[in-house]
C-alpha cells in the first residue's frame, strides 16, 4: 500500500481553514490504495480514464464522490453517466450535449466544469477566454436541462517559473469572476478547480477552492 497517510492528513489541515476541496487523483491506482484513503475521510476521486473508472466503481462504496478529470470523449459519455459526480473537462458544446442527452437517459443532472487552455503547452486541451463566453451565452444551452456548468477547472504549464504559473492561474480565475454572480438554471459558477500536486499552493493563492492532487497521496505512478 502506497498511500502516505502523514501528507493526506497535513494537506487536509492546510485546505480546511481555507475551504478548499481535495479531490484525490487516484488513476493507475488499485482500489485498496482507493479504500485506504476512504478509510481516512476522504471521498472526492478522481480517474482519467473512462475503462479505468468504470472498472473500479463498482468495487468501491457508493457515497465515492467520482470526479473524470481526463480528456473526455463524447462517445465515452454513456458509460460514466450512471454515477460521474463532475466532469472536469469540458470544452466543447458537442460534449455538453451529449452529457445532457446521457444524463437524461438516466434520469440525472451532472455537474460540469468548462476547461481552459491557459498553459502554453499546445497538447493541453480547454477553451480561451472568448470560447467560454460563446458557450455560456449559446442559445442552445438553455435547452439542455441535464447538464449544468457550475465552474471551471484549468492546468498551468509545467515549468519552473512561479511567475508564469501564476499569472496562467489568474487567467482562469479573472474569467470564472468574470461570470462568479451570473446564476442561470444551466449555469452557476461555484468551483475553481486549479492546481495539482506541484503548483497547488500557487493555485490556491489565485484563488482556487479545488485541487487535484494524485502523486503527493498515492506516490508517482507506476
């Protein structure tokens, strides 16, 4: 078992005062690494492969917050909208209507976040600054009754320069204030999910109150 219970527990201490939401990155791992964090508290996951996840849902308790963080196919849709509590990484509107159509085929509403480009690394998918405003104010959104967009998630570029992480972060955070107090019944912005094991702290400085931390809790990956 690779989960150091000694960095969860610390982690925990920093981000409860501050009101930040952990979200576990538990891919690659077996579900006893999985249930050893539960065991702790712990109960937001996130996977990036749909196969993967959808493998161990059903191993695991079923008050498991799942979250997909991954790139997100739209014909991989269907076989996470029984149980997907959000979904990181939209950006696309094919994608929202295709989660709207399989959340309604299961009688749901799912949580999404739109995805922002914000990295300079051209491989990271997501939207700029004017794609988030085109599908937020997209005609076509206001039938989709079974989705809803409640934030925006974003990754930095992977580089040693603080300077640059953190004015990528406050790129994605100046446009979820940008529509932070415009509610409507498919959109709601509450959740910032910025930051991951190595820059978190920066992230949450800009403002984040969700983090996706794998490595720092379950070891590198295999």
């Amino acid at each position: 078992m690779s989960v150091n219970t000694a960095a969860y527990q610390t982690l925990m201490k920093e981000l409860q005062p501050k009101g930040v939401q952990l979200v576990a990155v538990s891919k690659t791992k077996p579900a006893e690494d999985i249930r050893a964090l539960y065991a702790l508290g712990q109960r937001d996951f996130g996977e990036n492969y749909v196969q993967e996840l959808v493998d161990k849902q059903p191993q695991l308790p079923s008050d498991i917050r799942w979250h997909f963080i991954g790139h997100l196919q739209s014909n991989k849709v269907k076989y996470i909208a029984p149980f997907v509590h959000l979904i990181h990484g939209v950006d696309s509107l094919k994608l929202l209507k295709e989660i709207d159509k399989q959340a309604a085929k299961n009688s749901r509403v799912i949580d999404v976040l739109l995805q922002m480009h914000v990295a300079q690394e051209e491989t990271k998918f997501g939207l700029d600054e004017n794609e988030v405003s085109e599908i937020l104010n997209h005609e076509a959104l206001s039938a989709l009754k079974n989705v809803r967009i409640v934030g925006i998630m974003s990754m930095a570029s992977f580089v040693d320069d603080v300077q640059q992480i953190r004015q990528e972060f406050t790129i994605a955070k100046n446009t979820f204030d940008k529509y932070a107090n415009q509610e409507t019944n498919f959109f709601k912005m509450k959740y910032l999910s910025l930051g991951m094991s190595a820059d978190y702290s920066w992230a949450i400085e800009a403002g984040s109150n969700m983090i996706r931390v794998g490595s720092k809790l379950f070891g590198a990956r295999g």
